[in-house]
C-alpha cells in the first residue's frame, strides 16, 4: 500500500456524519467517563489518520463506531462477570448495530473489531478496521507507535481531547478486570507489564 498523504500534512479527522456515528457518540457521552470517552474518540483519530498516511482503504462508519464503543464493556453497567470486557464490547456492539438497522453480518464485524482490538496485531490485509483499532488504542494506551505521528500532531489531539487521568483510570479498570477474570484480556496485559508501560516516564501521551 502506498503513502496517500504526507505524514506532516495530516488533519485531525472528523466523525462520519451517519446517523449510527452521531448514536455511537451518544451513547459513549452517556455512559463513559470523561477520559474514557477521549480515548475513544482518539482512537479513532489516530486510527483515522494512520490509514490516511499510509494508504489503508477501510469503513470509516464502522471504524468510528467501534472505536467509540471498543470499551463500554469496561463501563459499570455493562461490566460482565463471566467474559472479558472486550467480549462484553463486543455482545454490546452487536446488539447496537441490530437497533442501527444493520444486517446480521456488519453487526458481527463491528463485534470483531472490538474484541480484536485486546489483540497482539490483526492482519491488515483480512480485517483493516481491526487493524487500525488494535493499532490506534496501543497508541493511545501505552505509546505503542506513537511516532507514527509528528510531535505537533499529537499535540494538536491532545488539546482536542485532553487525557483527563487516563492512565489512573484505565489501569484501575484492568487491575480490577484481571482480578475478578483471571483468565482475561486484561490480566494477560497486567501480567505482561502494561502498567509499567502507561506510567512510564518516557510514555509520549503523558505530560
């Protein structure tokens, strides 16, 4: 795939203006806390504008509602004892892509890209949305890839949508995921050191 647009031209993107991104927004508005909501939003931003730099075609309807959704399972009232939060997502996801009116199959898709996001990669080439998810909340998380994005990029987002404790909050949403799901997502992140890579010093999200 070739590069589409200069990486020091890139522009924060706008939502889709779909009638099932405008609901995606609000439902993530109500339900989700501040920093939670931003990093949605981000995730799609960085996701957005990696595809723009490097020439990735995908669903920007699908992508955007995804991204804002690819947590709400971390959320108190949709919390599931018996699966991991991105599982729980992704049960959720599905059932507002059938109030959306989309058919079965886009439904599933939407459910796949939030659980493939806790992923180590997803394939570009078999599922772009999830890619571009897994790739864009590792950006925002940890740091992961941050330098596909210029300095001033970055700052540009952040100002946009401010972190707001992010760091605090997410790691105390995992902490608590892995502890009561031993078997999840998120105790297999906690086990491999993903609080020491949000609190880094060095993490180039965080002031």
């Amino acid at each position: 795939m070739t590069h589409e647009t200069s990486r020091e031209a890139l522009t924060v993107p706008a939502a889709p203006g779909t009638a099932a991104c405008a609901a995606a927004l609000e439902v993530a508005s109500a339900y989700c806390t501040p920093a939670l909501l931003n990093h949605s939003i981000r995730s799609y931003v960085w996701a957005s504008a990696y595809a723009a730099d490097q020439g990735i075609e995908y669903d920007a309807e699908l992508l955007y509602v995804a991204a804002l959704l690819h947590d709400i399972g971390l959320v108190p009232q949709f919390d599931s004892h018996t699966v991991a939060f991105d599982e729980a997502g992704g049960h959720v996801a599905w059932v507002f892509g059938a109030g959306a009116g989309w058919p079965v199959e886009r439904r599933q898709r939407l459910s796949d890209v939030i659980v493939r996001h806790m992923w180590d990669s997803v394939d570009v080439r078999e599922d772009p949305e999830g890619h571009l998810l897994e790739r864009a909340t590792g950006v925002d998380i940890s740091g992961r890839n941050a330098d596909d994005f210029t300095a001033g990029f970055r700052a540009e987002v952040l100002a946009r949508y401010p972190r707001e404790g992010l760091a605090d909050e997410f790691l105390a949403c995992f902490r608590d995921q892995a502890a009561r799901k031993p078997d999840s997502s998120p105790a297999a992140a906690i086990r491999s050191g993903l609080a020491e890579r949000v609190l880094a010093k060095t993490h180039p999200l965080e002031s």
